[in-house]
C-alpha cells in the first residue's frame, strides 16, 4: 500500500458530501450506504441503481436546463440507452457559472505556459469575453447547431476558447494537434466536412519552433467546405503578416485578435442532452480513424464526476495534464473548468528543457494536479530526477497517470520522490467514452501496481472466454450497464453498424473495450494490456495506419507491420518489421529515409525504435495483418497456441517472428 486516505481530508470531500446527498434522497433504496466514507457499498448501489446514481449526480451538481429534464434513465438498453430526454443544455453553461466568484478571488482559468514563453495567466472573465466574441464571428459566418468546428492547434488557451465558442453557438467540436501531418489531419477533420479550421502558425517542441504555415495550407486544401479560417500567429511576428503568409483559397482567412475582437454578450444555445458536443477520433489501426459523437450531457454529468467526486478538483485547485488536442486527456482536462478550477495548457516537450521539466513547471505555478504519463516516469526514474527535492512541490496533492500501464516499481519512485503524501491516481478509459472507468477516489487506499477502484457508475467486470465475470483472473474489460458519456454515436454510420461491432459484438448488450484486467478481491483493477493493436507511446494514441500509409509510400518498402510491444518494468518497445522489394537493402540510409517518412507524414512521437527487415507479413485469408497476435508473439507467447496457422496465409512467417521477441 502506498497512500492511505487521510480521515480528516475524506470527511471534508465532495466524494463524501455526495454520498450524504445520495443516503437522504434515497433512504429507502435497497444497498443504499449508510457510512458516507465507504466507497465499495456507494460503488455497488450506484451500479445497480443508475437512474437514481445520475439523477444525484444531476442534483449535486445543479445542472442548468432550460426545461425539465424528464427520467435520469428512460430507456436502459446498450447501445442507444436514453438519458434526460427533455433537458435542455450546453456545455458552456457549466463552466461560466463559476467565473465570476473564480475573477473575485484572483484566481485565473486558464494559466498558458509554453517553451521560452512568459507565463500568461486568462482571468475568467477575459476567457467568457473571447468566447463570446468568436461564437459571435462564427455566427457572423453563418455557424449553426450541429455544423463542425475544427481546430489543428497544440494545446495552447486559444484552443480552449475555440472550442467553448463552438460548444456554445451548438456547433460540434474536433480537434488535433499539430504534432500530425496535415494528411493525417486531414484523415480525421475532413470526415467531419467543416465550414470553420482555426489554427495556428506553428508550435514549440524540444526547444524548437516549428512552422507549421505549409502544412496549414494543404490541410486547407483538403477541406474543400471551408468558409472561415482563423490563424493564431505563434511565430512572434505580426499577426497580419502572418494571415497573409498562407496561400489564397476558397476560405477567408482572419487572425485571432480580429476573430476575438469587440465586446458581445456570451448567448448560449440551449440543446438537448444528446446533442453532439464534440467528435474524437479512434487511433485509425484498421484504416481511417473513427469518428466517436459525445454529446453535451453526457460529457457534462461525466466530466463533473469523475473530476470532482473521484479527484476533488474545484475552486481553489490548479490541473495541469501534459495533453495535446489530439488525445482525449486534452477534453478530460477542460473538465477542469467545469469544476471551476484552474487549468494548465502547454505548447512544448514534458522533457524541456531538461528531463525534469513538468515538475519544474508544476512547482513554479503551484499545481495541485498533475497529469502525466508511465513513459515520462519511467523517464524521469532513468534520468534520476528528484522531483521533490528539486523543486517546491507543496501544494501537490494528487499525480494522475495514464495511457499505459504504470509499473509498481514507477509508483514507488512516485512515492518516494514525489511525496508519501500525494495520492497517486493511475487511470484507465478511452476515448470511446472521453473519461476513466478506473481510477482512484479520496476515500479508498492506493496500491502499487493496481488502478485503486472502478468509479461510480461504471459497471466493470472482467469477463472469461464463456461471457462469465471473474475476479482474481485476468478477463476482458466489460462494461455490463450504460453510461452517459458513451458515444451517441460514430460519424457516418447512419444505421450504427459500425458502432454495434466496436463494442457489442461480442458480448450482445456489453461493452467489450479491448483490455485485459484483473479485478481484485478488493475492487482495485489490475491493467495488463490492450487487447488490440493500438500503439500508445507516452500517452499519446496513434493507430498503425498512419505509419504504414507513410513507410509504405517509400518504393523499396513493399509492405510493414508496427507494434508497440509493452516491456518489463514499463518500458515499451516499438518494432516496424519491413517487407522489401527485390533488390533493396536495409542499409543505415534505407533506414533513415523510413523513420524520416514516419516522422514527417504521420507523427514524430512514433518514430520507431528499431526498423528490422522481415521475410514477409502474415495475414488472415482475408488480408488482414495480424497484428495483434504478432504482437502476443513478441511479448513471449507459445507460437503453437498464439495463433492458428490453419487462418494464416504464410504459416511458416510465425515462427520467424517468434524467434524475435525482444530479450
């Protein structure tokens, strides 16, 4: 056990004032729980009773709705369960409530740092004037509900107001970062079809500038819709001449300070619970990335949750989650406004300018949330930083991790060079429901090398191979009750095909994910994988088929396979096996022109580590790669119960991949 809840501190948490409000305004409910501090009995009655879990989530929380909400749960199915049909609500509502008491006590809500930047604190009364000025160009431009809003941004407060005055006019959201190549943007904004890209000129990364003007200009050429884009000038010269850098298109191009110009008052469009807020993408592994609808209340009753009643984020707090736009953990940290604290955004490297870097910046800005990922850790553990001896991390109380597994060995490093104090919370979801299904709670203890419990009103279990629940053995990840912050939908799948079989079909009415757990004796989650081929480097997703789109395209590469094998004590280890054409050879400048390729035309964050020339890639007979069983070959599985050679199209490939494991 490494972190104990502290008495005094859970008799005081939102957590426990929660479960006060749900004991009185349910005293007959069977299960209900009588001890407000016990998380396992809260845990179990708000899973079997979700209808009255939500409504109090409603409640506690006062969601603003123009009508009445109707039944918390109307129609309890998955997919297509139906939560408050007649609310009447935006997203932005919920943020704004707070800024006005936030403005009085001198507390900003947005603090935007970035490499050789000065710090730049957005008062909350500023951030509610640019978001009403831009909604306002928007509308100007013709935005209505339900058109798309798209930003190719790093994580800078810009992007955050960006989306607040999309949210708020009705529009739908979608974002990535400029760490992408424009194809790879294009890949996933051009799905959406949007009228309006607001952008920026370039962004900071390992003491770099990078100018991003070119890239910029065929992501605009790509999206053939637009109407309206809005360039953030990043490069430190004049905004106008910035504007004027980009080449002529069927778009009007304006900067920001024109776009977020004048006084006008923020007019909210009041929509329904399932009205699409914002749209992220899946990793692309089989092909184009997938389109994931989220729509404002789910997101909304979510995000308020698992932020506040799990994490105790509120007035008075500062969050900073290293993120970029393109992942999830960028939506789940706008939360942070929702609870009225104060967020962290920031355009560079964790690393810059030395490993060290996000404890730096959390102790020079007094950062009671930190976010980060195993990678960083293990990073900081092999650099040997010492973070709290380094650096003035008082007012630190709580480390949030995710996007692999963290290794009981890098929560004890936390522990010892962080604080005994700071409650570490490791959690695991996805961006198929933009939030965490476990995590960690103030009243429940933290153990090394295990998710400390599932949140409230999620439903997990982990399932064996006959659709049966376990605990103490590793199983699939199921989720066996709805949640609000399921998708309302996949974009372009007018009859929900392809939505049913990303996560029903294999267990009919449970959501499968794709991860194999452990849940113990004592509700705490052990992680031990993805189930499917997604490659997640230092938190940040990306699927296969960006990378084979850019390795492909090189004339001596006649096809590749990518794999992110996670190693022992949390490192991770990512292999591309390439298949050459005849008479090509894998010399040190083959090489260096695929990692170059995977750098400029998918993602510099999934450069790979080691490019192994390979006899051949083995497929199903229908010509799909196997990667995920390839994947189970280099972590050491048996080759004869691994896979069926009898499904696989050059069975003899097995056994040369085998003999490659790492170690």
């Amino acid at each position: 056990m490494l972190w104990e809840p502290d008495a005094d501190t859970v008799a005081v948490s939102a957590m426990v004032e929660f479960a006060d409000l749900v004991r009185q305004a349910n005293p007959d409910s069977p299960g209900v729980p009588t001890d407000a501090s016990d998380y396992d009995r809260l845990w179990q009655w708000s899973t079997e009773n979700l209808g009255a879990f939500w409504q109090a989530v409603w409640d506690y929380f006062d969601v603003v709705s123009d009508t009445d909400p109707g039944p918390a749960l109307a129609e309890d199915r998955m997919p297509g369960a139906v939560w408050f049909p007649d609310a009447r609500i935006n997203y932005v509502d919920q943020v704004f409530r707070h800024g006005a008491a936030q403005d009085a006590a001198g507390r900003p809500a947005i603090v935007d740092l970035g490499e050789g930047r000065a710090a730049r604190a957005v008062t909350w009364a500023e951030l509610r004037s640019r978001t009403a000025a831009l909604a306002h160009t928007l509308r100007e431009v013709g935005v209505r509900p339900g058109d798309r809003v798209v930003g190719y941004l790093p994580n800078i407060s810009e992007t955050v107001i960006a989306f607040l005055a999309a949210a708020s006019v009705g529009a739908v959201w979608g974002a990535c970062g400029q760490d992408y190549s424009a194809p790879a943007a294009v890949d996933r904004l051009g799905q959406l079809e949007p009228t309006v890209l607001i952008t920026a000129d370039g962004y900071d990364y390992g003491g770099k500038p990078r100018d991003q003007r070119a890239a910029v200009d065929e992501l605009r050429a790509g999206l053939p819709g637009l109407t309206l884009t809005v360039l953030v000038a990043r490069s430190g010269g004049d905004e106008q001449d910035a504007v004027s850098s980009l080449a002529p298109g069927g778009d009007r191009v304006v900067g920001w300070a024109a776009a977020t110009a004048g006084e006008h008052a923020l007019v909210t469009e009041r929509v329904a619970f399932d009205h699409p807020l914002w749209v992220v993408f899946s990793s692309g592994t089989t092909g184009l990335p997938k389109g994931i609808v989220h729509g404002h209340g789910g997101v909304v009753l979510e995000h308020l949750k698992a932020g506040v009643l799990h994490s105790d984020l509120g007035p008075g707090e500062t969050f900073f989650w290293f993120t970029s736009p393109s992942w999830m953990m960028w939506n789940f940290q706008v939360a942070g406004l929702l609870a009225g604290a104060t967020i962290v955004t920031y355009d560079g490297s964790p690393a810059h300018p030395g490993p060290d870097g996000l404890w730096r910046m959390a102790a020079e800005n007094a950062v009671t949330f930190l976010g980060t990922s195993p990678g960083y850790v293990l990073a900081c553990i092999k650099a040997g930083a010492r973070p709290a001896a380094e650096h003035d991390l008082s007012a630190l109380r709580m480390v949030g991790v995710t996007g692999a597994t963290l290794p009981a060995s890098s929560a004890e490093w936390l522990r010892d060079e962080v604080g005994a104090r700071v409650q570490i919370n490791s959690i695991s979801g996805g961006t198929d429901v933009v939030t965490a299904f476990v995590g960690a709670a103030p009243n429940v203890p933290v153990w090394a090398g295990e998710l400390s419990c599932r949140l409230l009103g999620v439903a997990l279990a982990a399932f064996d191979p006959a659709g049966e629940p376990v605990v103490g053995e590793v199983g699939e990840l199921v989720v066996t009750r709805p949640m609000p912050s399921m998708p309302v939908r996949f974009w372009n799948d007018p009859d929900g095909a392809r939505y049913h079989d990303a996560y029903f079909d294999t267990y009919p009415g449970v959501w499968r994910h794709g991860d194999w757990v452990t849940v113990t004796d004592r509700g705490s989650v052990e992680i031990h994988g993805r189930s499917d081929s997604t490659l997640n480097r230092n938190g940040i997703r990306m699927g296969s088929a960006d990378i084979y789109q850019a390795v492909e395209s090189i004339p001596e590469v006649a096809e590749a396979m990518v794999l992110g094998v996670e190693q022992p004590g949390g490192g991770y280890w990512m292999p591309l096996f390439v298949v050459l054409r005849d008479g090509a050879e894998l010399d040190d400048a083959l090489a260096g022109r695929i990692k170059a390729a995977v750098r400029d035309k998918a993602s510099p964050r999934h450069v790979p580590d080691e490019v192994i020339a390979a006899p051949g890639v083995p497929h199903t007979r229908t010509g799909k790669k196997l990667e995920v069983p390839v994947k189970r070959l280099l972590l050491g599985a048996d080759p004869s119960t691994a896979v069926d050679r009898t499904a696989v199209d050059e069975p003899d490939l097995i056994d040369w991949y085998a003999a490659h494991k790492k170690g």
